[in-house]
C-alpha cells in the first residue's frame, strides 16, 4: 500500500472553496478575448432579428395573398350580373389560387335589387426562424364585403337631334350607344327602382302636351309643345308652376324661301320628339331612340333645364297627374324624390355633338292671331312669296338667343343642377374645343367629361352606364 507522500498539503473543503474563488476573480479579471465574445452575441442578435424580419415578411406575403383572392372572389360573387351561386364563385376562385383550406366563412345577403358577399379566411404557416425560439405556427387572416346594389335611380338622358347629328354617322353611333345605354341601366332587377327621362333636344324641347300644360302653360296653338323660360328660371333646379309660361311659337325658319319646308319647326312637332318621361319600358325607350331624326338648331341650355327640372321634388304633382293618365308607371308616383333621399341617385347624361346657337322668334305683333298660318307657311317662304323687302324683313323676327347666352344659361342650369346633389356627366360628340369646354364646366367634375369620336359615343355611354351600377368594395 502506498502512503501518502507527507510533502503534499492537506487539502481541506475550505482550501478547495477558497483557491476555486481565486480562479473567479483571476478569470473576471482578465480582459483577453472579451470583445470575441461580445461580437459573438451580436452576430446572433442580428441573426435572429434578421430571421423575425422575414418571417414578418412572408407574413405580408401570406396576408397579401389572401386578401388579393379574396377581394378578388367577392368582387365577382356580388356581381348582379352573376349566374353561378355566390358561394360557388368565393369557393371556385379559392381553388384555383391553391387556398382551399383557408376559407373560412362566406355569407351571402341578397334581394330584388342588391347582393352582398362577405368572406373571412385564415392561412397557418410555420415560421423558418422564429419558430428555433419557441413561436409556434404564424397565421395570416382576410376579410372583407363587396356590395353591388341597384338603388332608387332617376336618370334624365338628354340627346341631341340637332340638324348637325346628320353628318359622318354621327346619328347612328349615338343611337346605338343610347339604345345600350338603355339596356345596361334597366333590366329585370330594375323594375320599379330605374326611371329614366328620355329628353330630345335641338333648337328647342317638346315637352309633350300633358307635361306642356302642367307647368302653367299660356296655350296658344294645338301643333307643338315648347315651353319658353325666363333666363332668370336657368338658375334653379326647379321649374316654377306658379308662373305663367308662354308656348313657344310654332313655325319654320328657314332662310331658303324658295321651298316650303315645314318639317324642321323651332319647336319639334313629332310624338318621337317627345320628351318620355320617368320611363322603365326599355323597348318603348330604345324604340323612340331608334325614330330620332336631325333636325333644327342647337339649345343645349334647354334640353338641361328640363333634365334638371324633372329630377327636382317640385315636379312631383306633375309626375303624379301623368300616373292618372297612364302615361307614367304608378310605382313611379312619388318621383321625383326628395333630394335629401339617400336611397336614391338622381343622375343626367348630357350629350351634344356642337355647342348653343342663336334662335329667333317671329315678332310678336306679326305672329299672333296667325298661328294657323305658320302652320302652313315658313317664315321665309311666307317673306318671298308676299315680296317683303330686305329692308322690311328685320320687322318680322327678332333674335331670342344667340351663342354667348345660351353658354351662360346652361352654365347656370348646370351649376344649379350640381348644388342641388345631382350628378351630370357630360359627352362632347366631335366637338369643337369651345363646345368640349363648355361641356366639361356642366359636367360634376372633369371626370365626369367625355370627349369623343365616332364609335368612342358607345365607350362613353358604357362607362356611365357602369359608374350607375358600381360595384363597391365596401369594407
């Protein structure tokens, strides 16, 4: 056995605790290799935020997913004009995008004349770096709702026949797009929601005789329908019953004497130049569109005043007295409606292919008592053959408007029109750079303002007729 060597120390507990506590204190106080460390811990801070930060973003890119698909699938599902069952739509457009499992939940609210679709999904994924800390699997989440509605909606859709629309098809280019027009704003969906105002315009509005004598008209012949306005009414959204209003003068202008051509009167004579009012019959409508023939001047300020008129409450009694004749569709009764009505849109489209003319009307000594006889004759037809003079002639007419103040008539109507809350889009068909101008100032804002050509008139119509029936992403 061998001994203990006597020449070692006895090492007792307290010698083991003391010389562990010097090695403490000698390695504290070392300062070798500190920074080594220290860089150490830094390059892992960074890397594990470097890590949070793409895990945080492939969050995003999940979430972007699929809230895109999602948005995507009720936008089309709330679609009116859908055939398939909206949950079928979300569901399909979930598959194809490889999201099958993350829908969660669809609702569908649907009536007469609106759809809405909501949807909520949720996508889990497991982290790449953040889950060596402990977060388990991440989940990114979409919701939302699209509506589309058709609400209570008055249109007055103003259309010029003026004797300019005879050129370069421009006639038939704007009857197709109106008679379109027509069909994407009433449909099934539609009944007893859309009227619309179909208001021809040229020299003058023919209002229509039941219309005509409802607004207090002072009758002074059986041949035409034209109300004559003060310039002040051109700055109120409403035509005023309480006053009298003169029937405009029934007769031909027409500088070629040589013929007696009574067909293009100031004031249309024909039924299809009738002003149709708070229609849904789209046949009757898109027939009317499609007897429409140039004709006369240029009064666009005229054909706004009625479009505005009646879309003013105001003319309600008048709306109603044309529901007891049968000229108007009972559930239209109470049309127009108040403007503080939020369930219903009042709406002009107002289109020309020039700008406002002068007019004239025959003096007034000379043409009453003889409305029999400018049925017959032509003014200037009527000078030649009774050999008036030239120095004589300037008696017989006198000038009612001319270009400048129909500029500032309709300027007015306009304004009136759009303080009111009514919203007018505009369509400059081949126009001049004044008449595209002038337009464009009527218009609720210059996005409201076409400028176009030839078959571009259907465009037009088409981005109106869809801006009615927008579909919204509501949340």
């Amino acid at each position: 056995m061998v001994g203990k060597d006597p020449r070692l120390p006895a090492w007792t507990e307290a010698t083991r605790r003391a010389r562990r506590g010097d090695d403490l204190r000698a390695f504290a106080a070392e300062e070798r290799g500190n920074m080594s460390i220290f860089s150490i811990f830094m390059v892992l801070i960074i890397l594990a935020m470097g890590g949070i930060g793409i895990d945080m973003m492939n969050s995003e890119i999940h979430r972007l997913k699929l809230q895109n698909t999602l948005d995507r699938a009720i936008l089309a599902a709330a679609d009116l004009d859908q055939a398939q069952p909206a949950r079928n739509v979300v569901n399909d457009y979930f598959a194809k995008a490889g999201l099958t499992d993350a829908l969660a939940d669809v609702q569908v609210d649907e009536g007469l004349n609106y759809r809405t679709v909501s949807a909520e999904a949720e996508l889990g994924f497991r982290p790449l770096f953040m889950h060596l800390l402990g977060v388990g699997d991440m989940e990114a989440s979409a919701s939302g709702t699209a509506t589309e509605r058709v609400n209570n909606v008055e249109i007055s859709l103003v259309l010029d026949i003026s004797g300019s629309m005879d050129g370069n098809s421009k006639l038939i280019n704007m009857q197709a797009a109106a008679e379109n027009f027509i069909d994407a704003v009433i449909n099934d969906r539609s009944a007893d929601l859309v009227s619309v105002n179909l208001i021809p315009y040229s020299e003058h509005v023919n209002a229509g005789e039941w219309i005509a004598r409802d607004v207090n008209l002072h009758e002074r012949h059986p041949y035409s329908w034209c109300v004559e306005f003060s310039d002040a009414e051109f700055g109120t959204s409403y035509i005023d019953t309480t006053i009298r209003h003169e029937q405009a003068q029934h007769f031909q202008w027409n500088y070629d004497g040589r013929h007696n051509d009574r067909s293009n009167t100031v004031c249309p004579r024909y039924s299809y130049e009738e002003i149709r009012p708070f229609s849904q019959d789209a046949t009757a409508l898109k027939d009317q569109i499609g007897d429409l023939r140039p004709r006369a001047g240029t009064s666009i300020f005229l054909g706004m005043k009625w479009a505005t008129g009646m879309l003013d409450p105001h003319f309600r009694p008048i709306t109603q007295d044309l529901v007891s004749r049968g000229l108007v569709d009972a559930g239209f009764a109470d049309r127009p409606a108040a403007f503080s009505d939020e369930e219903t849109l009042k709406v002009i489209v107002l289109m020309t292919d020039g700008m406002n003319d002068r007019s004239n009307r025959i003096t007034e000594s000379i043409y009453d008592g003889n409305e029999g006889h400018w049925d017959r004759y032509n003014l200037w037809y009527y000078l030649y053959r009774q050999n008036v003079s030239s120095w004589y002639r300037p008696y017989y007419y006198y000038q009612k408007y001319d270009a400048a103040q129909g500029d500032r008539l309709l300027e007015n109507v306009c304004n009136a029109a759009k303080d009111a809350g009514i919203v007018v889009w505009s369509i400059g068909f081949e126009v001049t750079d004044h008449g595209a101008a002038v337009m464009e100032g009527c218009a609720s804002s210059p996005n409201h303002f076409f400028r176009v050509e030839g078959t571009e008139i259907g465009d037009a119509f088409s981005t109106v007729a869809q801006q009615i029936n927008q579909l919204k992403l509501i949340q």
